[in-house]
C-alpha cells in the first residue's frame, strides 16, 4: 500500500474513523508531519485538532538512530538496551534539551489557544507512520496524563511488531497497513514524503480550529 501523499494517508486514515463522528473529544497529531493527516481527520470528525509534542534523543554516535523520545511534559520513552550503556550525564542533558525544544515548538505552533479538555471524553492521536514507534510511545504517555475515556491510536502504516507493542497501550489502534515485511522508513510508503514546514502546522491548526473548520463533511 503506497500514499501519494500525506493528504492521501489522511482521507484514508478518516474514512477507517468515521464510526468516531459525533463523539466528543479531540484529534492530537505528531509535528510535523502527522499534522497534514491529524487535519483531515478532525475535519472529517468534526472534532478540534491539537498536538502532542514529541522529540527524538538520537544515540551520540548515530543521531539519526532513535534511543529514546521525550514530550512537552517530560513523558519518555527509551530503548532500554541502548541506554543503559551511555553516559547518565549526556542522557540527562539530551532529554533536558529535547523537551525544551518540544515545549518551544508548542508555544510556536499552538500559540495561547485553549488545551481541549478530553478527560473523560475522546482522544485520538495521529502521525504519518511509525518506525521505531519511540516518539509514538512518549506521545501515548502524555495523553494518558490527559485521562481520555477512550484513547485511539491511528496511523497509515506501521511494522506489525511495532503496531503490536503499542497497541497494548491504547485503548484501540487503528492503520491502514501493519507490513510484516516493512520497508525500513514511513517514507517508503509515500511517493510524496516532502517536508512539512512550520508554516504549514500552523496554518493547519488556524484552518481546522477557526469556528467553520471543523465541520463534518
């Protein structure tokens, strides 16, 4: 299964949730690039559109190589294997860094809109794909902080193993693809896999948000 693009993978996405439509609650994306797909989705549920910031800590040697993840609110997720032989003090210092950044990239992105309130109530949450599923995993526990009734987690495509261990933290996963084979990276299962800007998480936000934007089609 391939997407053309992030909209693609977003229309798919909605359609799998449309059984949602008319409950209340809220749609939390991954920026960036869960964005373009959280939007869809809201506007197909007629729900609001926030974020939950994750950040990758990269392993010292590899930085593109995932190790652990931290959120806005200092939720972590770690590969247990990998950091127990590192340095506390570096590991300590990178965490710190990173969860600066996403509490900087919230202020930036949300600005000083209203938090929807989800306890009790819906909360989906939504990115372009997993890999290690690590960010995914740090953005699950901040939800759960959140006390949603009924937390769902849905994506376009996910290694089936890493689609296993994170469904058990949530309350329903839902994907277009779980590939026993997978091919190695989300961007794979794109033709198009641009970058998102911030300008468009932002102008994302401001559409879906706006009294009008989230309207059920």
């Amino acid at each position: 299964m391939y997407f053309t693009d992030r909209v693609d993978a977003g229309r798919r996405l909605a359609a799998l949730l449309r059984k949602f439509r008319g409950q209340v609650g809220a749609v939390y994306a991954l920026p960036r690039g869960g964005v373009p797909l959280g939007a869809e989705v809201a506007r197909e549920l007629g729900l609001p559109l926030d974020i939950v910031t994750a950040r990758k800590i990269g392993h010292p040697d590899s930085p593109e190589y995932a190790i652990a993840a931290v959120t806005e609110g200092g939720e972590l997720a770690v590969n247990r294997d990998e950091i127990e032989h590192l340095d506390k003090r570096w590991f300590d210092r990178a965490v710190a860094a990173q969860r600066e950044e996403a509490q900087h990239r919230r202020r930036a992105y949300y600005g000083k809109r209203t938090r929807p309130d989800v306890a009790g109530k819906l909360a989906i949450v939504v990115d372009d794909g997993i890999a290690t599923g690590l960010t995914m995993e740090a953005a699950i526990r901040e939800l759960r902080q959140y006390r949603p009734a009924h937390l769902v987690l849905a994506v376009p495509v996910a290694p089936a193993d890493t689609a296993a261990r994170l469904g058990r933290l949530v309350d329903e996963f839902i994907a277009v693809e779980t590939p026993v084979d997978y091919l190695g990276a989300v961007g794979a299962y794109y033709a198009d896999f641009e970058q998102v800007s911030d300008a468009e998480v932002i102008a994302l936000l401001d559409q879906v948000n706006r009294p009008e934007g989230a309207v059920r089609r």
